[in-house]
C-alpha cells in the first residue's frame, strides 16, 4: 500500500500509530508530501465465520528520497486476538492505495502463449512427420543394405 502524507497532521497520525516501529535515524525524514510505501505479510487464524482468532501483520515501510534512494524508515509488526477485523490494513485501505496490483485490461488483453488448439495441431503434425520419415529409412536400408 501506497500512503502519501499530505500534511502535517497526516504526519502526526502516523507517527502516533503503535503498530509502526520507526528507525530512529530516519524518523526526521517522513515530512509533509512524503510518499511511504507498506510492504506487509498478514496471517489469519479464523476462531468462527465471524471472528478472527488471531491476526498478525509484518512487514516493512520505506520511502524515496529526493535523490531516488529507496530506504527503510520502519516496520510493522501487529498481533491481536479475537477480533473481527484488521485495523492495520483498515487503516491502510481507507489512507492509502494499493501498488503493484494486477491491471486488467477492457478487452481481455490476449494470451502470449500458443493457442492449445494449434499445438495440439503441430504436436500431431510432428508426430506424423516423424513416423513417416521413420518408416521412410526403415525400408530404404531394409531393401537397399
């Protein structure tokens, strides 16, 4: 997930989180108009339909910096037990937006593997071609040798 923080309150907001660990080293970093970037694992234990038994999120947080350095600023690192949601990705998915996710095209896009009916075509093209050539040299060496 994608997080731009817009302005000094956003910045406030998400230092306050206490599911984030910051580096202390780059805590003087994350200003206004800075983009983090969430890069985060969730395991779910599910205790009924309803509830979850335990969740925990790990993952890490980095930044660009102006001179295009990705560097790590923090981690995520987040259990709770019986509960019936996650507030880290909630909180996330209401702030922020995801990346590198699938994109789909309107029409489908196209395959770049070959068509199954056309190799299933070639494969018995081969296989005629190679038992014709077989037989081919069987009886030219039967009746010539």
């Amino acid at each position: 997930m994608e997080v731009k923080l817009k302005d000094s309150k956003d910045v406030a907001l998400i230092t306050s989180k206490p599911w984030i660990l910051w580096n202390p080293s780059s805590s003087s970093l994350i200003t206004p108009k800075s983009v983090l970037t969430f890069r985060l694992k969730t395991f779910e234990r599910y205790k009924n339909k309803k509830v979850f038994a335990e969740i925990t999120t790990q993952g890490i947080i980095t930044m660009e910096t102006l001179t295009k350095e990705t560097i790590q600023v923090g981690t995520v690192d987040y259990t709770i037990h019986d509960t019936y949601g996650n507030p880290v990705m909630e909180y996330l998915k209401r702030v922020g937006k995801p990346v590198e996710q699938a994109c789909y095209f309107e029409n489908g896009g196209y395959s770049i593997l070959p068509d199954p009916k056309g190799s299933f075509f070639f494969f018995f093209f081969f296989l005629d071609f190679f038992f014709f050539f077989f037989f081919f040299f069987f009886f030219f060496f039967f009746f010539f040798f």
